[in-house]
C-alpha cells in the first residue's frame, strides 16, 4: 500500500523526516507515535503531497505521489481544520464532498447515518457555517468528511483532539469496524498513548524524524513498552 523510500525533509537545520525505508501494507492500522517535533504532521503532509521531500519518495500502491494524483481518489485524510471549507454548513460541505466522489446526496446521507451517535444531535440541522462550530464538532466533521468516500487509505492526524471521552469512545469503534470492513489501510497519529494503543495493531515510534521502533502491538502488549520510552525521557530532562 504505502512504501516510504529515503525519504528526507528539513526546515532550515532541523531534520523534520528521515526515514530509510518502510513499509504499511494493505489493510494495516497502523499508529504514530513521538513527541512534539517528532515529525509525525511533516510524515503525514509528505505522504499526501503536501509537502516537497527534499530527497527520497513516497509510493501509494505504486504510485508516486509527487507525480501523479491517481492515488488521491483511494486515500482520505484529515490533518487540521484548514481542511474544511468553513464558510458552508456540515450539509454543504458532506454534500460537496460526495459530489467530488460521484456520490449521490442519497448516498451521502445513507454513509453520513453511521456517524448519527458521533455526531451527537450537534452537527446536522444547525444552520450554522462550520467556522461557527466548537473545534470538537469541527475534528467531527473532519474525520466524517475523510471517511465518506470510503478511502482504501484514510490517514487521521491527532483524531482524538478537542473531543469528549464519549466521542473519543465512539470514533475508537468507527475506525476498527471501518477497518475491518473495509479492509482500508488506516493511519492515525496520537499523544494519547493509551488511544492509540486501544486501536492499532501495529505503532511506529517516531523520534527526530526517523521510526526508530516498529512495534507489535497484541493485546495492548505496546503500552508498557511505550510507557518506559516516555518516561524515561522525562526522567532524562528531570
């Protein structure tokens, strides 16, 4: 699915990406683990294009995505709020979406009904535009708007923010089942350690721009190995 080959990015000095090679198969879950500065926004901005590599290169499925845009209609992300298009309401912005896909606004709404208890009665049937919205409903309609094409890629940077304990809960299920069901490849980065390790089989532990641990993660068996990374490094700073 995705093959990460000498792959490098820089800011000025800093080493932002500097990953060998590695490799998310079809279907993984995978996720994304480090401290700030650990180069899991500039990854996720690199697979999807958004920024130029100063070395090295992504393939989805075999495709090159700096030259070619044929894998865009199989991959779906949600990185920020600079994502949306705020100056429509939730319905508009579904709605166009679908439109871009070739979804019918019936189809829209029949893939928009798994979402009714994330949504919690707080983002359909607000006439309201999204810059209006609290950031939790935004993030909510974010993740939504990334899964309603079905992408066989969905990529979710940080899909735990602003959210309430319920919707954290909830948005947990969706992505497994959503994996399981559809056999997507499914990529999220997180701080919450105890989320991530909830939902993927398999963490990347990213420091100074390079993975420096591929983990399995069976049965939460990562999190007491993640918990001695971070705490260790506190003690060190201590």
């Amino acid at each position: 699915m995705i093959q990460i080959n000498n792959l490098q990015k820089k800011f000025g000095e800093k080493i932002a990406v500097n990953i060998e090679s590695y490799t998310i198969p079809q279907g993984d879950m995978l996720g994304l683990v480090g401290n700030n500065g650990a180069g899991k926004t500039t990854l996720f901005r690199l697979i999807l294009d958004l920024l130029k590599a100063d070395g090295g290169n992504v393939t989805i499925n075999g495709i090159e995505v700096s030259k070619s845009e044929e894998w865009k209609n199989t991959t779906g992300a949600f990185i920020d709020d600079g994502f949306l298009i705020d100056y429509l309401t939730p319905e508009e912005y579904f709605y166009f979406i679908g439109k871009m896909y070739g979804l019918k606004k019936e189809e829209v709404d029949e893939r928009l009904a798994p979402f009714e208890r994330f949504m919690n009665g707080e983002v359909m049937g607000q006439k309201k535009f999204i810059r209006n919205f609290s950031m939790g409903n935004k993030q909510k309609i974010g993740i939504i708007s990334a899964m309603l094409h079905h992408p066989q890629l969905l990529i979710l940077d940080e899909p735990f923010n602003f959210l309430d304990p319920s919707s954290q809960s909830i948005i947990k299920h969706l992505l497994k089942k959503y994996n399981e069901e559809h056999g997507a490849t499914v990529i999220i980065s997180s701080h919450n350690l105890n989320h991530t390790v909830d939902v993927c089989p398999r963490i990347a532990l990213l420091e100074y721009g390079a993975i420096i641990r591929d983990i399995k993660n069976e049965n939460n068996s990562a999190e007491k190995e993640l918990e001695a990374y971070f705490n260790i490094g506190v003690e060190e700073e201590i």
